[in-house]
C-alpha cells in the first residue's frame, strides 16, 4: 500500500526505535546468557570483561548435579502453568460468552469489578488467602499454587474472549437458533470453532500469567520441595558460602525455553488474534 | 403448507414504537413481499414471524395454531439472512446439514436429505467446498439449501439479494421464483428494492413508519396505490406529485385546476371532495407522452435507448420528470409541451388518501 512507504530517514528511525526498544527488552537475557556461560572465576573480575575465552556450557551441566530436583521444578512450573491454564479456561469460556452475548442484571458492573480485582496484586492479598489455603487444607499441595492462579487469571481471561466473542457475527448464532439449536450446542458447534484464534490467545496468556505468578504463591503456600516451581527452586542455587551464578541463570533460561518455544510456535495466532476484527475483512 | 396470520402486532424498542399494530393474512403457497424504506420496521417484523424478536403485543398464527410462545424451530419455520450466516468452518455439506445435525437424524438420512436439497440448488459439485470457495451467488444458494432441508412450511428471508452484484441478483431473482414454484410453500420476503417486489411477489405488503399503508397485488399497488406514500414509492421514476384545487365534481368526473394553471377533468370518484379543496394529482413519469396541456423546462436527460427520461421542472417551478419514447426530439435547456390521458391520473387528499380511479386498466382489478 501507498501508505506503508516510507522514506529512508523515515526507515532509518523505526529501525532506531526497534533498536533501542529491543536493548531495553532483550540484554537482561543476554547478560543471563552471558553468566551462565562463565565460569565462576571470571563473574566477579575486576575490570568487568564481556568477552573471554573461558567461555562454556560446564554451567549447564552442573546444575543438574547441584540441584537434583531442577528437572521436577521445570516439570513443576509447566504443570502448575498448564492446569491454572485449563481450569482457567473452563470457567472464562462460559463467563467470557455469557458477558459477549446475554442481557442480565449488573452486567457492567460485574465486569468493571473483575477488573478492579485485577489491581490488587496477588501480593496485598496473601495473608487471607492463607488463612483460606489453611482452612480447605490445601497448603503444601499443588492447589495452593493452582486454585489462586486461577482466580487471579479468569478476570483478564474474561476480558480478553468476551472482545474476541464479540466480534462473531450475531446472524451466525441466530441462524443456529432458527434451526433449533440450544446455546450451548451454538457454542460448541459454531461459537468455539470460529473463536479458535482467540482461545489460543486467552490460553497463552493465561499460561505466561499462570508462569509468572507462581512464584509467589510457591514461597507462601508451599513448603515441599518436591512441589516447588522452578522460580522457587532456583534459591537453592544460593548456598551458605557462595551463589553459583552461573549454573542459576543456566537454570533459569532453561525453566523458561518452553515458555519461549511455546510462544515461537503460538505468535502468529497472537498477533492476528490480538487485533482481530479491528478492520473490516 | 401454511397460512399466516399476524394480528395486531405491535413492537416497542424503549420509548420508540416501531410496529404499531400489524394485520396481516397471508394465504398457503403465497409468496409474499415486505417492502419499504430503511426503519419502516419490515426486518423487525420477519424477526417477529421468524421468533428471533418478541412482539410487544399481537397474536402469530400459523396454520390456525398460535404460536408467538415457541421458538422458531417449533414454528415450522426457516430464515435465509442478510449476510447468508454461513458457517466459515464448516463445509457446504455441513452447512446444509446443519439443521438436521441439530435433530439428530441417522446419517444416512442426512446425507440423502443434503443431496436432494444440493441437486435442486445445483450444489452438488461444490458440497467438500468452504464457504469461503465460493461465489456470492453460491453462497446464497448453500443458504437457502439450509433452510430448505428441514422441510418448513413457511420460508422467511430476509434481503437476501441484497449482497450480489446487480446482475447476479437478476439471475436469482428468477431462481427464487422458480424455487417456490418447486416448493410450492409460503414464502415471506423483505426488500426494500422495489424491484424485487414487484417482480416476484403476489402480494406486496407496503410498510412505513411500522404501518401497512397497504397490502395487494404489484398491478394494485402500481394502477391503484391506496395512498400517497405507496404511489411515489411503487413505480422508478417516481410518480409525479403536483399541488392542485378542485374546482368541481360531476359525471365526468373531477375538475381541477393545477397549480401552474392548466385544467383537467379527471375520472376519480370525487364524491367527498369540495370545490376549493387542495389535492395533489400524481402523474407518473410512464404516462406522459409528448403533447399540449403541461410544459416543462428539461434540465437533465437520461437517454436509456428505449426511454428518454427527463427531469426538469414546470413554469411555476414544480419539479417534474417525464419518461419519453428513445427518440423523442429532446435535448436539455430546451422547453417541451407534454399531455397526460385524464385516466391515467391518481388523486390524494389533503391526508394522502388516494381517490379511486375510475377508469383504471384491466389487469388491476
């Protein structure tokens, strides 16, 4: 299109921007990935050095051995993310349709409240959402990490489907009705398979929320380790005498690659589904 | 198959009245034409018939069976939309399958079902195909194949020529014709093209302002408009209107005197107007034909080969249009003489009522 061309200045800025943007974003990643390739030895000479020859995947390695039960906290963190993720998009489906497209009382203010439960972090929170982890018994299970992921993740779940349901042509839903069929066939015939780009959004993230947040309610709720998420478990990388740098950020960058490849696999759908339907196709 | 019988509709969104009280018998194996402008309330009133939209008040009788209370599946009847409202994800087979995936049949059921529906549609060839593969006209096709399949004893649809190109919508028109002639079921459908009304309905159902101004056959409506309203509304170009007075009534009919000055007797039944009274006479464009009595300065002309349409407007500034054979000896700026025969002249009143024409054609009876 005529509109996307740009002069060379005008290029030469955008890319600047991305430039600099991207920096912002990425060289904590590079500064990981930089540590964990060092040995201990040269993390902490004077001058700092970026580059040297020692440079190697030793860290890789050792961590498992320092760390025994690194590999059950990946395992951990994925399964704790994927079951926040289900049982979070079994309750925003139904919630996410029901706000798209029924009338009922205090419609508007039921979702302008789950919004405003969104402003409390997980944080302000964790004391009476102990003394409830207690009272059920849930504490040191994997439900104490789940059960508050998921109340904290259905109101952005509901936010995000309710727009993409919204954008399904209401014609579809009324020939269906016509024709006989009840909601929740129309929802499962017609309104699920064409919301497919945008459930793949919501459970994607829905699972980088689920990810992010488990660290909190892990050191809360959870005393044993073999529950632990990797967020949790990298401290034992912080021993009494000394921290091995190094094999943590090997670690982290490990716990976070499915994550990564996930989201490699998922973007395109990310991207359309972000800004569907904000032109006429 | 069906009759329908609307009683005393009404319909209310908030504070604003959108049907205000419709009547209507519609008989078995009628085809019938809702048409008028935007907001005449015509789509509301098939969501109605259809039960996608609830009445406010009034009665939905099919086949002598009251049935306002039961979802449209229960009513017996089937809707082609607008936008067809095809299944993206689904293929044409599915598609057309769909209502009857919804009662459950057995699927060899299903399949011979979707095949007939298919071979009348001539669909065929296209059933393993997406939506999305085919042409606006095909896809109209999958669309009424979708209401056909379950066998409903009364078709609603609801502007459903309206996305195709204007050849296209030609070709269905004919099609939708000979559907209902292969059906043999009543079918009910919105337009607000006048066109599409006239050329396949049997009856016209005229609505403005969430009122039937009336209800008749084309040749009704075209030779006997019952109001002013229908009168400019049926009939391309539109009807003339020009302001005039009465001057008196006897056997040969109603003596006027248009505003511009010429007199004509025209052969209405004036019974109830009085000397002095204001009128409107309506000539349509059609009827003039090149003369003596009216004078009009063309401003535009629109040769079409068969016609020669003018527009322009009279000596007292009065707009008006006049269809003219192709040939005639035109051209824009200059000032032609024009006559219309008395008879095929309409009459309002001051409220838009027609006055009956007395000497209207055969075919309108």
């Amino acid at each position: 299109m005529l509109m996307d061309r740009y002069n060379i200045w005008q290029k030469i800025g955008i890319y600047a921007a991305i430039l600099v943007f991207l920096t912002f974003i990425l060289l904590p990643f590079v500064e990981m990935f930089r540590t964990s390739l060092s040995p201990m030895s040269h993390l902490f000479h004077s001058p700092y050095e970026f580059w040297t020859t020692e440079f190697s995947f030793q860290a890789y390695h050792d961590m498992w051995i320092k760390v025994p039960l690194l590999g059950r906290y990946i395992l951990n963190s994925i399964y704790v993310a994927t079951m926040v993720t289900v049982l979070t998009m079994i309750f925003v489906i139904p919630a996410a349709y029901a706000y798209a497209r029924l009338e009922f009382p205090f419609k508007s203010i039921s979702l302008g409240a789950f919004l405003a439960v969104n402003m409390f972090t997980g944080a302000v929170l964790l004391i009476p959402l102990y003394r409830v982890m207690q009272t059920l018994s849930l504490l040191n299970t994997y439900w104490s990490m789940i059960i508050p992921g998921v109340a904290f993740l259905i109101p952005t779940g509901i936010w995000l489907l309710r727009g993409y349901l919204e954008k399904i042509p209401r014609e579809l839903e009324e020939a269906a009705f016509v024709d006989g069929a009840s909601r929740i066939y129309t929802l499962r015939r017609v309104v699920l398979p064409l919301a497919v780009p945008g459930l793949i959004v919501v459970g994607v993230s829905v699972f980088i929320g689920a990810y992010a947040q488990q660290y909190l309610f892990a050191i809360t709720f959870n005393q044993v380790r073999e529950y632990q998420p990797l967020a949790a478990g990298l401290f034992e990388f912080i021993g009494y005498q000394s921290v091995e740098w190094n094999q943590m950020m090997a670690a982290a960058l490990t716990g976070i690659l499915p994550v990564i490849i996930v989201f490699l696999f998922l973007q395109k759908y990310l991207v359309a589904g972000l800004t569907a339907g904000a032109v006429k196709e | 198959m069906a009759t329908l019988n609307l009683q005393n509709i009404t319909k209310s969104f908030g504070a604003s009245q959108v049907l205000k009280g419709i009547d209507l018998a519609i008989k078995d194996k009628e085809f019938v034409v809702f048409v008028g402008p935007s907001g005449c309330g015509k789509s509301t009133l098939l969501r109605i018939v259809a039960g996608l939209e609830e009445a406010t008040s009034g009665a939905i009788v099919i086949e002598g069976t009251d049935v306002s209370a039961l979802a449209p599946v229960d009513r017996g009847i089937s809707m082609v939309f607008q936008s067809y409202a095809l299944y993206p994800h689904l293929t044409v087979f599915e598609n057309i399958a769909f209502p009857l995936r919804v009662q459950k049949l057995p699927e060899t059921e299903v399949k011979s079902k979707v095949a007939k529906a298919a071979e009348i549609l001539q669909l065929t060839e296209k059933l393993q195909l997406k939506p999305g593969q085919l042409s606006g006209g095909q896809r109209q096709r999958v669309a009424i194949g979708r209401s056909i399949v379950r066998n409903p004893k009364i078709f609603l649809f609801d502007e459903p020529l309206s996305n195709l190109d204007a050849a296209l919508r030609g070709d269905m028109r004919v099609e939708l014709s000979q559907l209902h002639r292969d059906l043999a079921a009543t079918m009910i459908y919105v337009t607000h093209d006048q066109v599409e009304a006239m050329t396949m309905a049997h009856r016209i159902v005229v609505l403005n302002a969430g009122k039937v101004e009336q209800f008749g056959t084309p040749m009704e409506l075209y030779h006997h408009p019952a109001t002013r309203f229908v009168a400019t509304f049926i009939g391309q170009p539109n009807m003339n209107l020009v302001p005039a007075k009465v001057l008196g009534y006897d056997t040969r009919g109603l003596a006027v005197e248009l505003d511009g000055g010429a007199q004509l007797t025209l052969p209405v039944d004036g019974a109830a107007a009085k000397k002095g009274d204001r009128i409107e006479v309506g000539m349509r464009p059609e009827n003039i034909h090149l003369g003596q009595g009216l004078s009009m300065k063309v401003r535009v002309l629109e040769r079409l080969g068969g016609t020669s349409i003018t527009y322009g407007h009279m000596d007292n500034g009065q707009r008006f249009c006049a269809a003219l054979p192709g040939d005639a000896d035109v051209a824009e700026g200059q000032t032609v003489d024009l006559s219309i025969n008395p008879a095929d002249c309409h009459v309002f009143d001051a409220s838009g009522a027609v006055l009956r024409r007395l000497m209207a054609p055969a075919l309108a009876a």
